[in-house]
C-alpha cells in the first residue's frame, strides 16, 4: 500500500524485517509458553479428578454460612483497624523513603536543566554519577523485591507484629514513590521554572516556588493511589507473620476454618471499597 | 519527618481554599492514630534497639552464597517462577476473554448493536442477568488475593508451580475482566456506525469495529499485570507453591542467610527482566 516515494531500498528492508518480526516474535512466544508449561508442571487433570472434586465440596460446604458471632467479629474489626493503621504508617514511611530519593533521581534536579546551567560538563557528570546514579539504584531494588519479601526479612529482624509490615510498605512503596514522583517532576513545565531563574531565583526558590507547587497535586494525587495498594498489601502482609487481617486469614485457612475465611474476605473488601472512594473523592478535589 | 508528613497532609492547599486545614488536620490524626495503633517505637528504632537489629541481620546476609549449589537452586527457583508468571498471566487472559465478553452491556443487550431490532422483554432481562452473574464472578476472581487462591490451590492439586500458576490465573482473570471489559465498552463508537451503514451483521461489527479497537489495550494491560506477576510469583511459594518464594521461605526459616540474599537477588534479577521485557514488548505491539 506504500507509496512510490517509500521504495527505497532502505524501506524494503525495513519492511521486510517488518514482516519477519512478527512471525520470530510469535516463534520465540510460543516456545518460552511450552517450556514453561512443563517448568510449571501444569496438569490441568488433577483440576478434575474426584479428590479435587471432593475438597473443594468440601470447602465450600464449610464456607457456609460465613462465621459471624460477636466474639469473631469483634476479633475482626481489631483486626481491621490494624489493617489500616499499617497502610497509613506505611505509607508516611514511603513518603519519607520517596521522596528525598525520588528528588535526588531527578534528572532536572541534580545534573540538567535550567538549574545546572552554568556547571560545566564535568561537574554535571560528577554530579549525574554520584547522588543521581545512587538514588536511582536504591529505587530499583527497593522497588523490585516484592513487599511479601521485606515483610519476611524484617520479621526475622525486628521480630512479629505489625511493624515489620510497617517498614516493609515503607520500603517497597518508598521505591515505587521515589521513581514516580522523579517522573513526576522531570515531566513538569521547565517554563515557569526559567522565567523564576530569569527573575534571579536562586536553585532552592526554583525548586520551592516553582517546581513543587506544580507538581503538588500530581504527587499527592500518586501517593493516595498507592495507600490504595498498601491496605490490600497491609492485609495480606499478616501471612508471614506481620499482624492485620491477613494473619487471621492465614490461621482461619490453616485450621480449615473457611466460614471465618469467607467473613475475613468480605471484610477485606468493605475496606479496600471504603479506601477506594475516600481517596478517588480527595483525587478528584485535588484535581491531581 | 515533619515535612513530608504535612506534604501528604497539605492536600487541599494549592487549589482548595475552602477547607484545606481541616484535610490536613484529619490526615495528620489519621497519621498519629496510625502510629499509636502500631506500637511503632520510633525513638527505639531511630535510637538504636530496632535500627541495630536491623544492622545485624543485614550484616548476617553478607556475603551472598555464590556456590554452585546455591547458584543452581537460584536459577532453577528464577526459571520456575517466569515459568509461573508467564502461565499464569496467559491463564488469566483466557479466564478475562469470556468474561469480559459477557459483561460488556453494549455487546449484550444496548448500544448499536441492538438498535436495529428490539429484545423482548424475556430476551433482555436474561441477558442482563448473564451479565450480572458474569460481574459478580469476576468480583469474586479479583477480591481474594493472589496468595489465599494459592493456598486453596495447594489443598486441592497439591504443592509445587502449579496451584501458583491457578493462583495467578484466577486473581488476574478477574482484574484483567473488569479491564478489557472496560475497554470493550469505551471504544469509539463512530466506526461502528459506519460499519453498520455498510450493512455489516453484528458479528461483524464485534469482530471488525469493537475487538480491533480494544486489542491494543487489551495487551498493554495484559503485559502491564504480567509485570505484577512476575512480582506475585515470587512470592507465592510461602505457601508452598514453588519457584523462587519456596526457596526464600525455607532459607529464612532455616536462617540460611547468605543463601537468602542469593535468592532475593534473583528476585531482583527476575523481576527487572520481565519489566524490561514487557516494555519492550509493548514498545513494539502496541
């Protein structure tokens, strides 16, 4: 369909390779699949045959009806207020963790831009390698080593209990906060910024008068987001040990108790629900 | 510490002007409850009991093992739980497809397609209650987290990968419904009119107007929850269903340490693969 002006030979080849990508890409795809579906020992017939059959009647008919006596519930809702007060701690934790990183992984900030004008290239560099380099790689591990994982390590630390859920929402959320909020600030209007800068502001007025009023709303508006996360985290953190409700599921499970399971996931739900809309109404007031 | 709390607790400041100190004072007693709730001993952790815990259990994770032996259980670990990741992500796919199928209302009973000829009444109101049912089972999929399947999982097929793979399958089929169901109903409703005009059938119209437009983000989402999973697989092992999480809980548990920083690199390792994978992926399909 390409015109004559595309003939070149250049775009032949382009296309070509074009054609061929598909193809290899698919090749490649299906090949990983089939081997992972021998890695992970995926036998669909031990879905369906009768001992299968039989423990998941066998659950079900212990789900119901769902336990819901004083004595449990009132174990529950302490439970629940657990929950929550890991998912907001851990969250202020985040921030704490976030943001000084997230500002020194800021390309704008600490090597380029309108601030660093006047430095010559290898200062730039000196200071691109040092803080910036640092800061970025801090993220990247926080970040990918799942919360369940810090959760585990800091519970062999500094022992059970909500607070190694604490600090583990802290890390992982803090890598997470960190690379969205340098995100955040490398993508903001840099015209603002030079015209404080032109006006003789010095670095901190840009960064205070400029840049952070800005992108307020943006980094408040991503923080919320993910103290939606944390409390989903926070309670299911509890399954190595990290209180919230997750150790209650996690015991109920254990003693087959699947009536306390199904009333523990029906709370879980009314919290993660009553999160959802008290941060989307502060989003959508903040405008972020 | 007092900066950045008041950052999160500054959130009406810039626009609101109409009650900007009463969010902050809810979210700083919301703050301060929290950390009261969780006996969070702060002076003890910035002082020098908890903070030295911490220190000497990092301490004890250093150097890695990098024995064979352990390189190998690594790598075999890593390779299981791509393995899961991956599988459980297609398995997830095909559990959305359907579903969010059945409860796009514009595909069931309204909409376009449905302008030319009118339901009857016993017509429209099954279809509606297929679409309810359809929702309520994806709530349900998404509600119970990824590790409570695998546990389920691991009482009903036993232990290893693939109660792990189910788990993910069956979290991510529902999150992944709701999505591409979403999408269904928002795409452009402009080529299906034209395709109308042009006397396509129904079919037609779903399969040439509303699948083509969705498909693209039906990948970006599909390889947006493959990059949450690579993370979930890593960890379902606590229950028992295997790859790299499986390792992990038997080395702390034995506190293998050095061992278990062989491990979490591999964790890291992995989960830094599959996100430059999958966007590198996206970069060229989407």
């Amino acid at each position: 369909m390409a015109g004559p002006a595309d003939r070149s030979p250049a775009s032949t080849d382009r296309r070509a390779g074009r054609r061929t990508f598909p193809v290899l890409l698919g090749a490649a795809l299906a090949l990983t699949f089939v081997g992972s579906l021998r890695v992970a020992e995926v036998d669909p017939r031990l879905l369906v045959d009768r001992k299968a059959a039989a423990s998941v009647a066998r659950f079900v008919a212990d789900a119901l009806p769902p336990r819901v006596d004083g004595e449990f519930l009132s174990l529950l809702g302490v439970a629940a207020v657990e929950t929550v007060q890991i998912s907001i701690a851990g969250t202020v934790i985040a921030v704490l963790v976030g943001a000084p990183l997230g500002l020194m992984a800021t390309a704008s900030l600490t090597w380029s831009g309108v601030l660093h004008e006047r430095a010559t290239r290898a200062t730039r560099l000196l200071l691109a390698m040092a803080p910036y380099g640092v800061a970025r790689a801090l993220l990247s591990v926080f970040r990918a080593i799942p919360e369940y994982v810090w959760a585990f390590m800091f519970v062999r630390a500094v022992g059970l209990g909500p607070f190694p859920a604490v600090l583990a929402i802290g890390v992982a959320y803090g890598g997470m906060l960190g690379k969205v909020y340098s995100e955040i600030l490398e993508t903001a209007d840099p015209r603002p910024l030079e015209a404080l800068h032109a006006a003789g502001a010095g670095k901190a007025g840009v960064v205070v008068y400029g840049l952070l009023p800005a992108a307020l709303p943006h980094l408040v508006s991503y923080t919320l987001y993910r103290w939606e996360c944390a409390i989903r985290a926070s309670a299911i953190l509890g399954f190595v040990g990290a209180g919230g409700l997750g150790q209650q599921i996690e015991l109920s499970m254990r003693m087959f108790r699947f009536d306390e399971v199904v009333t523990l996931l029906l709370v879980l739900l009314a919290l993660v629900g009553a999160v959802d809309v008290v941060s989307g109404r502060v989003r959508a007031r903040i405008g972020g | 510490m007092a900066r950045a709390v008041t950052g999160t607790a500054a959130v009406e400041r810039p626009r609101g002007g109409r009650v900007p100190w009463v969010g902050a004072a809810v979210a700083l007693a919301l703050v301060v409850w929290s950390w009261r709730g969780i006996q969070a001993d702060i002076p003890g952790l910035l002082g020098g009991e908890g903070l030295r815990q911490i220190a000497t259990y990092a301490v004890r994770l250093f150097p890695p093992d990098l024995s064979q032996a352990a390189l190998r259980d690594a790598a075999v670990g890593a390779v299981e739980t791509f393995a899961i990741s991956l599988v459980g992500s297609v398995l997830a796919v095909c559990v959305a497809l359907p579903l969010a199928l059945v409860t796009t209302r514009t595909i069931l009973y309204r909409g376009i397609l449905h302008e030319g000829h009118r339901l009857g009444a016993a017509e429209k109101a099954l279809r509606i209650a297929v679409c309810a049912a359809g929702r309520a089972v994806l709530a349900v999929l998404r509600t119970i987290p990824e590790i409570v399947w695998a546990l389920l999982f691991v009482l009903i097929v036993g232990l290893g990968p693939f109660p792990g793979v189910l788990a993910l399958g069956f979290h991510t089929g529902g999150v992944l419904g709701k999505l591409f169901g979403e999408a269904l109903e928002d795409v452009d409703q402009r080529p299906l009119e034209a395709l109308q005009s042009t006397g396509a059938g129904r079919l037609g119209i779903v399969v040439y107007g509303i699948l083509p437009q969705a498909l693209p983000q039906f990948v970006s989402y599909a390889l947006y929850r493959w990059e949450v999973n690579i993370r979930a697989a890593a960890v379902m092992g606590f229950v028992g269903a295997g790859g790299l999480g499986q390792r992990v809980h038997v080395a702390i548990s034995l506190f293998h340490e050095q061992q278990l920083l062989t491990l979490v690199l591999a964790v890291y390792v992995m989960v830094t693969l599959v996100d430059a994978l999958s966007a590198w992926l996206r970069s060229r399909l989407v």
